[in-house]
C-alpha cells in the first residue's frame, strides 16, 4: 500500500500543479473578446458562403466589430434585415443590401448543341473539365454534371436539358455557385436587372455557330442599337455593364435585336424580394 501512495502522490501533486499553471496562464493570456461579438455573429446566417469578402460570418462579424469602416451590408444572404439588425447593435446607419441572384450565362441545352464524347468518369463538372475540357461541343459551356446544384444550400438550381438552371425565386445570392462552377458560367447580379447575356462562348462567330446554335457570334448588332452603350462586345461574346443599363423600360432592345437569340429577358427577383 506504501508503495503504491509513493508512486500516487507524487503524480496527483504534479496533475494539481499543471492545473494551477494552466489556469493562471488561462487568466493572464486571456484574449478579451468584444462584448458585441456574440451579438453580431447571432445575427448572420451562418451560410459561410463568403459573399462578404471575409473568410465566413466569423470573419465578418469580427471585422464589424473591430473595424468601424466595415460595412454592415455585405452579408447578401441576409439581405436588408441582416443589415438592420447589425446596424442597431453596431450604432450606425442602416446601410441598403443590394439583393443579388445567380445567373446560367449558357443557353446550350441539348436542343442547340451536343456532346463531342460519350464521358464515363466521376458525376463532377471539375472532373470532367479535365477530361478535354468536358464532355460538350463547346469548351465554354456547363458541363452539366451539377457540381452548382451540389452546393447550393436552397435547392435553387437544377439541370434541366443538360445546362444548369436557376429559380432566382428560391436564390438567396450567397454565390456558392460562382465559386463551384469550374467554367465560370454563374456571376451574380443585382435581382432588380432583367436582361442577361446566356452564352460565354469566346470564339469567333463562325466557331461558336458550328458548336451550338444559340451562342453569341459577336456580331455587335446589339451593341449598335443599345441607346446607352450599355452592351459591348469583349472577346467575340456581348457583355452587359449594369452599371448603364435601365431594362428598356419598354422592351430590351438588344435581346429583341439579337440574331441568335441568346441575350434573354426574365424577372430575375430573388428570394428576398418574393418572399
């Protein structure tokens, strides 16, 4: 029994000494955290989807709370009530979210382009890129595989025809999307815009004509009739600079006036605006 305390002791006084140590380094190199960090963390969605600019909602409320400059209406996802709730803790002025959805820039469905290969591999866009550039005719177009679709934590995109779709009704514009596509097809856009240019076919017209019917050919007639300069042609294929564009209150004139018909019109209203 003697022996047996001589070898306990020694080892539970040592256990009580490194407590003490730990708690006293525990107390002394203690970070102190803002108060208003729990707070604001409540606030944000969780969704780490990174649409603020900083790694996660962690990132973001700490660079709200100690950086004044900080804006409080990155947080697309959460949109204007987000916005509010953080301006009220924060003591700032509400600043206005832009609500964002996501957008295909591809239209080559099964109907207007095909396959160059028959792809048995991994169910993965980022896969089958590496594989010739896809399965598709065209290098530049959805791969199909639904790597977006994966991702998106609302169920708002689906493959429909072979290309990716999105219901902007049930997008939130986190861009979790954009980030996945390995083609970058999906951007995202402010859910006020009605026009959207669905192809990013960079080659020239003749090219682009023979891998699918319904790509941009640059022939710039677009961009000759648009009123404000709105729509440029960049590397063979129109771009629109929202920036200048106002809908055409009446009608979009560019996608009236496209010979292929791939500048589309729709409501592009996200979850935000609908619910």
């Amino acid at each position: 029994m003697e022996a047996i305390l001589t070898a306990v002791i020694p080892v539970v006084i040592i256990g009580v000494i490194c407590a003490a140590v730990l708690v006293i380094a525990a107390k002394v190199m203690a970070v102190k955290e803002d108060e208003r960090f729990p707070a604001v963390r409540e606030c944000l969605p969780g969704a780490n989807c990174g649409a603020c600019g900083f790694a996660g909602c962690d990132g973001y409320a700490k660079a709200l709370c100690e950086n004044p400059d900080t804006p409080t209406n990155l947080c697309i996802p959460g949109a204007d009530g987000v916005s509010r709730q953080l301006s009220d803790i924060l003591g700032v002025e509400f600043a206005d979210v832009v609500e964002q959805v996501a957008v295909v820039h591809c239209s080559g469905d099964c109907e207007h382009t095909s396959d160059k290969v028959v792809y048995q591999g991994i169910e993965s866009c980022a896969a089958a890129k590496l594989m010739y550039g896809g399965k598709g005719s065209c290098t530049y177009g959805c791969l199909g595989l639904g790597d977006c679709v994966k991702v998106c934590p609302h169920d708002a995109i689906c493959i429909a025809d072979g290309v990716a779709r999105v219901n902007t009704k049930d997008c939130v514009g986190c861009g979790l999307c954009a980030k996945t596509c390995p083609n970058h097809l999906i951007s995202l856009v402010a859910d006020v815009e009605r026009v959207v240019v669905a192809c990013s076919n960079k080659d020239k017209g003749a090219v682009t004509r023979k891998v699918c019917s319904n790509g941009c050919i640059g022939c710039k007639k677009c961009e000759k009739v648009c009123p404000l300069g709105a729509i440029k042609v960049v590397d063979n294929v129109a771009v629109i600079d929202y920036e200048k564009c106002d809908n055409c209150p009446d009608f979009a004139v560019c996608a009236k006036n496209c010979t292929v018909g791939c500048i589309l019109t729709a409501d592009l209203s996200g979850m935000h605006r609908v619910k």
